[in-house]
C-alpha cells in the first residue's frame, strides 16, 4: 500500500500534469469505488465541466480540488493514477477515466479494486469519514511531541500497532514504521506506554526524518508501486529493514530477524532493537 512518501510524491507528480484541466466527462468502469455519492451518475454529473484547482493529500489520502468539490480518493494496495492520451487503449484494470476537454485522461488502475473515492462539497471533506478521524500530519506542525506522549501513554498496545493507527499519526504504513523504529533503535513489541520520554523524543525525530528522507527520493518502489510519469521510487535503496530478512544489519552486522507483530509482517534487529521490559 502507498504510504504517505509514495502518495505525497504522486500529489506532485499529478500538479504538474493535469493542474488547471478541465473535465469534460467520466467514466465509471467499476461502480463500488465510487462511495459517495451512493449514485455513481451524480458523481460522474457533479464532475462535468469541473477545473482540476488542487491537488492536497491528508495521510494516505489525495484530495482532488475542483472549483466546487473535493474528491477524495484512496489508493489503497494497488490502486494507480496515470495521464494518458485519449487515444490510447485502455487497461483492463482501469476502472475511473476522468476525461479532459484537452484529449489528455486521468485513469484510474487498480487491479485488486480496493481503492475509494467520496466526493464532498469543497469545506465538507474533513468533517466526515474517511477523514474525520485522521491523526496529525508527521511532517507539519501539527505533528507535536507533547500531543504524542500523550497518546501513547494512553495506548495498551504494541509501539508498531499504534503506529499504524492512523487515528494516532496519519501516513505511516509497514515500511516506515519499521524503518523508524530501527532508527530509533526500538523493538516493535515493546509497549507503547513503556518509553521514556527520551525514547520518545528519538521516536518522534525518527519519523519526521525516515519520512522527510523518503519523500526526497520519491518514496519506495516495493511490488508495483511508481508514480503518475511511471517513474519509481529510490528508498528502497536506503531501507535499513524493511525486506531485507536474513540480511546483515548495516549498523551492528547482526542478522535480521522477520516475524509478526499486530498480523503484519515486521523485520527488526534483535541487537541494535533490543527488547526491554
């Protein structure tokens, strides 16, 4: 799944491509990714002669700005956006066509069909689900270190599920928690009210700076993750963990361990992420 890195890289790869488009029509290939509204022709109406004024992201999440609406729009495992011509054939596993009055599209692919879409009055988006409930941005102000010693204080639950918790912090998937957690040389199991606030003080820097370091080079190609130009990610290069069982650590030369922790595949250092009470 394309955590807040690889989404934040396709949010500016798409500005540069179809900023100030205009929609002349939509096509819906594949009905239950659109959730809102619950009829798929209002919201391929609502669209028509619509302009593309903003792209944002919240998490994982991108937000489509027009001049009346905001379409939100979830990725989810497998889902895709490319800008194409008109005249190009189109993939079997393309389900949204957004079409453009200049002959160019914005395509939807998504082989598993997990993604969502809601379309909101613009001012309405964050106030209901799938954003309402969403945690603080990691690399915004918001994201504050005082606010994060309480959550996990009142969390009964293993660091790297918590996490995961987008509720608590939005954006962070498998590979960035575990990359943080190395960094900040914590065992994904230890419990989440068991750090010291200097623990926690190294945490919070390591998600900011794993983070800041993947958007750089434009998140991690794992599986079939590129952005909207078909271009792949570069962190995977830098990973410290992630994927890579069996390997040497880089830092201490132990091998790495994989097991589950909170049902996802998670790979740590039993030597430099010692587990402590």
């Amino acid at each position: 799944m394309p955590e807040l890195p690889e989404v934040e890289t396709i949010r500016r790869t798409l500005l540069h491509l179809i900023l100030g488009k205009k929609i002349q029509s939509v096509s819906v290939f594949w009905p239950k990714i659109i959730k809102l509204p619950l009829e798929v022709e209002q919201f391929t109406d609502a669209l028509i002669g619509q302009t593309i004024e903003d792209i944002g992201r919240r998490g994982k999440f991108l937000v489509f700005y027009t001049d009346v609406y905001a379409l939100v729009s979830h990725l989810r495992m497998e889902g895709r956006y490319t800008v194409e011509q008109s005249d190009e054939p189109v993939d079997k596993h393309t389900h949204v066509i957004f079409h453009f009055t200049d002959r160019t599209e914005l395509r939807y692919r998504d082989v598993r069909k997990f993604g969502t879409m809601h379309l909101f009055r613009k001012g309405d988006e964050f106030h209901s689900l799938p954003l309402a409930q969403l945690g603080p941005e990691p690399l915004e102000d918001t994201f504050d270190i005082n606010e994060f010693k309480r959550k996990l204080a009142s969390k009964k639950r293993n660091i790297k599920s918590v996490l995961l918790d987008q509720t608590v912090l939005v954006g962070l998937g498998n590979i960035y928690v575990d990359e943080a957690l190395f960094k900040a040389r914590i065992h994904p199991e230890r419990m989440a009210q068991s750090l010291s606030d200097p623990e926690i003080h190294v945490l919070f820097e390591s998600i900011v700076e794993t983070l800041s370091e993947a958007v750089k080079k434009g998140g991690s190609t794992v599986r079939t993750y590129v952005n909207s130009q078909g271009e792949m990610g570069m962190f995977q290069l830098e990973h410290n963990v992630y994927g890579r069982k069996g390997e040497d650590c880089k830092v201490c030369g132990t091998e790495l361990i994989k097991t589950v922790v909170g049902g996802r595949g998670t790979v740590f250092c039993p030597n430099c992420q010692n587990l402590k009470a």
